[in-house]
C-alpha cells in the first residue's frame, strides 16, 4: 500500500473521524432540524385549514347574503320599481364587501405563510452555517477569523443552494 501512496493508518484515522463527524452533525444538526421543519410545517397547515375554514365562511356568508336578496327580490315584486333598485343595489354592495373581506383574509393568510417559509429558510440557514462552523473548526483544530468564517458560510450556502436545484 505504501507503493500506492496510501497510509493505512491515516486513512483509518480519517474514516473514524469522518464517520464521528456525520454522527455529531445527525445527533446535533439533523434532528433539530427536522423537528423545527415539522413544527412549521404544522403551523403552515394550520395557516392553511383556518385559511380554508375562512373561505368556506365567507362562501356561507355570501349563500346567505343571496338568500336575503332572493327575498328582497319577492318583496319588491310587490313594490315600485324604486324598491327593486334599492335591492339590486344593496345586493351588489354586500356581494362586494363580502368578496373583498374573504379576499383581503386569504391574502393576509397566504402573506403570514410565506413570511414563517422565509423566517424558517433563513434560521435554517443561519443554524447550517453555524454548525459548520463549529465542525470544519473542530475537524481542522484551527479558529478561522472572520473574513474566513464569512467566507466559509457563503460558499457552504452557495453549494447547498446547488444541491437544491439539482
């Protein structure tokens, strides 16, 4: 092997650094992790259930808003022309507000979920290049200083932001 130019001792010595290295960033960095995704994600299905639960509400608010104008409408067979205007008009206005409520809600709905995805990719990220941080220094045994830190993180985010797009 030494004709090769490997070292079995220090190839031996790199694996079981290696394989401790993955198992403290599963224990450290990958449970954490999934389990704060899981907990968005529950709020983000919630977000979407109450969003649901908002629009079928409204979608019972507008059957009710047309029931009260069929009735109207019955009334004002029997009434001038005056009162059938009166009741096209104030069935318009309450179709109307009715839909930008429901509306105005899913948009705040929809906006709350994508601030929590934003915060969540970003605390994800901040925590990745954290922890990596920590194991490239304890891997190397050396301190960076800060332009290298900074360094570091970007290119650990450019590549993972790779491996998403791949």
């Amino acid at each position: 092997m030494d004709a090769l130019g490997i070292n079995i001792p220090g190839l031996i010595g790199q694996i079981v650094n290696f394989v401790f290295l993955l198992t403290i960033l599963y224990l450290v960095l990958y449970k954490p992790v999934v389990r704060m995704l899981d907990q968005r994600s529950k709020r983000i299905q919630e977000s979407l259930e109450q969003a649901d639960r908002l629009r079928q509400e409204t979608s019972k608010a507008e059957e009710e808003v047309k029931k009260q104008i069929e009735a109207a409408r019955l009334e004002g067979r029997n009434l001038v022309q005056q009162a059938t205007q009166v009741a096209d008009r104030l069935r318009a206005d309450a179709q109307t507000q009715a839909r930008s409520e429901g509306d105005a809600i899913i948009a705040r709905a929809r906006e709350a979920i994508q601030r929590e995805r934003d915060d969540a990719i970003e605390e994800l990220r901040a925590q990745f290049g954290d922890l990596t941080i920590v194991a490239a220094e304890r891997v190397i045994k050396t301190s960076l200083d800060r332009d290298q830190h900074k360094r570091l993180i970007e290119e650990v985010l450019e590549q993972s932001s790779t491996f998403k797009r791949n």
